[in-house]
C-alpha cells in the first residue's frame, strides 16, 4: 500500500514539475517574449559599446597629452575655427529646406524620350 502510495505520489509531483517547466518553455519561447529579449540585448551591447567608445576616447586623450607632454607640443584648448562660406563666395550652402519646384527643378516622367 505504501508502495503504491508512493509511486502515485512521485508521479504527480514529476507531472506537475514537467508541466510548469513545459508552460515556462512556451512562455520563453513565443514571439513577444523573443522580440523582448532581442530588444534588451540590442539595448545592452549598445550600452556596452558607449562605454568602450568612452573608456577609448579618455585614453586617447590621455595617450595624447603625454605625448604632447613628452615632445614639448603646445597645446591648444579648442582646433582652429573654420573659415565661413562668405569668406568664400565659391562656396555657397544648398537651400535643402525649398521644395525642388521652387527652386527652378522641373520634372516630368512623361517627357522622356526612350527609344524602344
């Protein structure tokens, strides 16, 4: 009797332990839940690589002082400005933000003179 009570018991409990671990699988394994994890992956190599970037730049600077230090380079605290376009008159910005029409620019696709 105990036997049988036995085995009765520890069958239940192993259905119950493979049934939760079959609904977690299912759970784990649906399209949202990937989506999620992908997502949370994605963001956290990106977070990974803004600290490498960082860690890399501050060790440039670093490396670059002491050279600067070493070779007895002045060094400047900002680069060289930029000369402005209007001290270039070859130089002239696009207006990107005027619709092509306005600007002069005409297109139309039945004026084409394809030769079949």
């Amino acid at each position: 009797m105990f036997r049988r009570m036995f085995w009765f018991l520890t069958g239940a409990v192993t259905g119950v332990w493979a049934t939760v671990k079959v609904n977690r699988a299912v759970r784990r394994l649906s399209p949202d839940s990937l989506a999620a994890t992908a997502a949370d992956r994605a963001l956290e190599t990106g977070a990974r690589l803004r600290l490498f970037a960082r860690d890399v730049r501050a060790g440039m600077a670093q490396r670059e002082g002491e050279l600067h230090d070493a070779l007895g380079l002045k060094v400047h605290d900002q680069p060289p400005a930029l000369p402005a376009a209007e001290e270039h008159p070859g130089l002239t910005a696009r207006n990107t933000d005027v619709p092509a029409a306005r600007r002069g620019i005409t297109y139309n696709a039945y004026d084409r003179k394809d030769e079949h």
